[in-house]
DNA sequence: CATTGTTGCAAACGATTGTTTGAAACATAC
DNA sequence: GTATGTTTCAAACAATCGTTTGCAACAATG
C-alpha cells in the first residue's frame, strides 16, 4: 500500500465518525463525504468496511504496543530482582498511552472511545483481530499484574482485573461526553492526562482492598466506615 | 395496553436480542421472528422501534426504581441522623437489583448488559428517556454517595463516580462471558451474586483512596508498595 | 343477525446499506 | 507516440432496513 493521500484522510475521517457514532452506525458514504474522496475509494484501497475499521486500530495500536514493550523494558530494568508495584505498572501503561504522538489534541480520547467500543459493540472480527495481533503486550501486561498482586488469589485478582478494565474501558469510551457534563456543572477543565491520573490510584486502591467479598452490614453493626 | 400475550413476547425477544448485539444491530425482523410474532407487531403495539427499545427499559426500572426508593427509605429510617456509610449505599443498591423478581437466570446480567448498552451506544432518544423518567432514584442515589464521602472534592467525587459506574455497567454486562471464562480456566463457578459481592468493596475502596491525583513513581523512590 | 373495535398477517413501500462495475483520468516506462 | 499499471469516479447492484397498507380473523355489543 503506497500510504497515499486518500488512504489517510479516509482512516483520518473513519477514525473521527466511528468515535462520535459507532461502527454500524457510520455508514461508508459519511466516511467518503467527510473525506472528500469518492464512494468506491474504501473497498478499492481497504478491501471492505471490517478491513477499515480494523486499519483505524492497527494506525494506532501498532506503533503503540512497540512503545509500551520499551517501556515494560525499561520499568523491569530499573526494578532489578524485585516485580513492579501495582502502581508502577498502572502507570507505565497509562503513560505509554499518554504519551504517544497524536494526529490532533483530541487524539488519545478519540482513540480511547474507540477501545471502548470494541469492547461493547460487538464486532465479532475486531475482537478476532485484537487478539491475534496484540496478545503479547497484553499477556505481559496481565503478567505484570500477578506479579505486582502475590496476596490476591487467582479468583480474587481475576475479577478485579475485569474491575479495572471496566472503569478504565467505560470512562475513556465516554471521555468527552463526562468532560462536557464536568464543564457545564462545574466549571472545570479538564485533560485525558488528567482523568488517567486520577484513574490510576482508584484502580490501584481498589485491587489491593482488604475484603475480596462484601461484608454485608446489618442493621446494629455497620461494616467499614 | 392491554399487555397481551403477543406485547411480552416481543418485550422478552427483543431484550435478549438488543443485549446479545446491541440496538441498532438488531433488526425488528430479527425480534419478531425469535418472538414468533408479525413484523407488523412491533409499530402496531409500540409505535417504532425507539419506543420499543425505551418500553424493554421501562419494564425493568419502574419497578425497581420503586424498590430501591424504599430500600433507602429503610437505610435512612435505620441510620437515624448520622449519614449511611459507603458500604451500605451500594449494598442498598447492589440488594435490591439483585432481588428484583427476574424473568429468568439470566435475568439480571441481561439488563445490567442493556444499561450498559444505553451508555456507550449512542441513543440520544433513549439517554433523554432515561433521564426523565428516573431523574428521582438517580438524584437520591448521588445524593447519598455525596454524604457517604464528604472529605472528596465535587471534581473528585464526580470521577471516582464515573469508575464505579463503569466498572459496574462493563463487569455485569459481560459477567456470563467473564464467568465461562473463569469457569474454562479454574475451574469455578460464580454467582451474579458473588460478582457484586465482589464489586463492592473494590468500588468503596477506590472510592476512599488517598491520592486523587496519581503520584508518578520516579525511578529511584517507587510509589506505594 | 349486523356492527364495531382490536389484533394478526402477507405484501409492499421508499430509503439506505455495503459492494461491484466499467470507463475515464493519471502517471510512468518503453 | 503507445503501452501499462494505478487511482478516481458516477452509476448501478442486490440486500436489508423501519414503516405502512389493506384485508382477514376474531370477540364483544347492539
């Protein structure tokens, strides 16, 4: 693929309508509208709708799981013997995705909505595609975490673990929206950075809770304060 | 609405189908085949397909947002003056979706899916819908976590509120995926009830962490251990 | 009996979808 | 110049979508 002009302002445009819309519910004519290309341009240069939508995720994912590899390099270097804390692993994750180079200022949220469907629309081959091409950062990652957690049980670190994927999958996805209802009602700015950082200590406080299982409060006694 | 035999039918097909694939994935052909009914049914009993997909929803929440007024009827009426604890605002909650009569087994994971779903597609109809009808509970229900964390800021309060919905909506919407899963490799087998048994105190955790801002683990001093 | 209102049904409606076609436009090489 | 391979374009394709229509089936009421 020679990368030409109209390839990247389809992906560019595909890019920005499957974030605000959705997948199936961007049509190929929107797409070729916004980029001023013609209709048949996304099946002759991309083969098909799904093979588009798969692009959008391979421009960015690719260049980004080759960063967080270097960066898990680096953190298991500088820890020596002893495993990465929780938080440290937390963060080089997210700073890895914070710090990639983006295509606008609203790169990363837009990108991080795109996660986020993946995950609630289902799109039987995107998540084909996921897995098959970035399983290895992935495994690393979830290595990583059992190392970082030795006091949980499988069970007890399986389910948080789904825990933190779904805070982390659900604000991203809605990012710009939760920015917007922040603004309105209290005035306040706020940057993807910003949400991630306080994403990760709620995320770290929550996997290392004392109790792996509610206790329920009764009436007289009343559990934690 | 005479709540026939052919209305239910419909309601039962269409909210398994909107939660296995989504809304607009899901076409009235598709939902009136599984319910065995007309095509015609659907605009004859409920108008379109957007009064469908708010009529599955209101199945479901009138009467629990009924429940869950009184069950904070009750937790007050126990508290006396002192606010309720963390812990027992989303137990109340987490109780009283769980002991909502359901439909089926599955009954509550299914919904717990479709909230999700209402979140991340975008269905402005249904977002407006949502809001008007249950503003009250919505309204309490924050009123409550406001209370129960008096020593976070409105701008932290309103993030870590965020995680715990996602976390919430994203691990229930997909708990019978998460739990073959689990099943497939442990061995366990796991209860919707034990998910929330789970989730609660991960929540209430990340709820009440210190830091509302992550602290960047430099590479000389690590953060937390 | 006839009348009326409700529900069920097959068929069609116009609109939109992803995809394909065949020719025009273009650049590059001989 | 001709020839070749790539890219663009308008138009059409078949399929599917939500919705509407006209009529049959039925029960209830007079």
């Amino acid at each position: 693929m020679a990368q030409s002009e109209t390839v990247d302002r389809i992906l560019d445009a595909a890019e920005e309508l499957f974030a605000e819309r959705g997948f199936s519910e961007t049509s190929l004519r929107m797409i070729t509208s916004k980029a001023k290309v013609n209709l048949a341009a996304v099946n002759y240069h991309f083969g098909s709708k799904n093979a588009l939508i798969q692009a959008v995720f391979a421009r960015f994912l690719t260049p980004f799981s080759s960063t967080l590899d270097r960066a898990f390099d680096d953190l298991e270097a500088r820890c020596g013997d002893t495993p990465p804390t929780l938080n440290q692993t937390l963060w080089v994750l997210t700073e890895s995705a914070i710090r990639m180079p983006q295509r606008s200022e609203r790169g990363l949220s837009i990108f991080m909505r795109l996660l986020g469907l993946a995950y609630t629309q289902s799109q039987g081959h995107l998540r084909k595609f996921l897995e098959q091409q970035y399983s290895n950062p992935f495994g690393r990652f979830m290595r990583l975490l059992k190392e970082a957690t030795p006091q949980l049980s499988a069970v007890d670190r399986y389910w948080r673990i789904q825990f933190m994927l779904g805070a982390t999958a659900f604000t991203m996805s809605s990012s710009d929206a939760l920015r917007d209802i922040l603004h309105n009602k209290l005035g306040v700015e706020t940057t993807v950075q910003e949400i991630a950082a306080r994403l990760v200590p709620f995320l770290a406080a929550g996997m290392q809770a004392s109790d792996p299982l509610m206790v329920v409060p009764s009436l007289g006694k009343t559990a934690s304060g």
